[in-house]
C-alpha cells in the first residue's frame, strides 16, 4: 500500500524527484529516511556482484546517485536493444 500512498516516504521522495528535485533536497524536503536510496543501492550492488543486468535498477540508482533525469532515464530504459530476459535455462518457458 505504501507504494500508492500521499504517507509513503518512498512515493514522496520519488514525486519531489519527478518534479526536478536532486536526491538531496528531495532529503531534506522530506525531513525522514525513505529506505528505498538504500534499497537501490544495494540492488545494484548485487547485480554487479552476481554479473546480472538490472537495467531499471541501474536508472533509479543513476536517477538517485548520478543526478540522471527521469526523462532521460526513461528514454534509456525504451531504447535498450531488444533480446531475451529470461536467463538461458528459463528460456524454454
């Protein structure tokens, strides 16, 4: 439920960032931890621990830590080349 929440520390964090706010001043407009800059850290670094591709945690991590736009994250989740996701021993799903 948090996730669609006006109470969500995460969705506000996130809204603040949409509307052209760095990771900071989303901070300390916020005044409270939102977990979730942590969680995207830590994805990202399990994904590069393990040599998975985690393309939407690497734009939120870039969006976060990098000051990557949204837009401009977006524009690069869209044009990824286009090949399979699933891991070669699932493909046969």
């Amino acid at each position: 439920m948090t996730c669609f929440s006006d109470h969500s520390r995460n969705m506000r964090l996130g809204l603040a960032i949409g509307r052209g706010k760095t990771m900071e001043e989303a901070l300390s407009e916020l005044g409270q931890v939102a977990e979730g800059i942590y969680t995207a850290k830590a994805l990202k670094k399990m994904g590069e621990n393990a040599g998975v591709e985690l393309p939407i945690v690497n734009v939120v991590y870039d969006i976060l830590y990098n000051n990557l736009l949204p837009a401009e994250a977006l524009r690069t989740l869209l044009l990824r080349d286009l090949k399979p996701e699933l891991p070669p021993a699932m493909q046969w799903m």
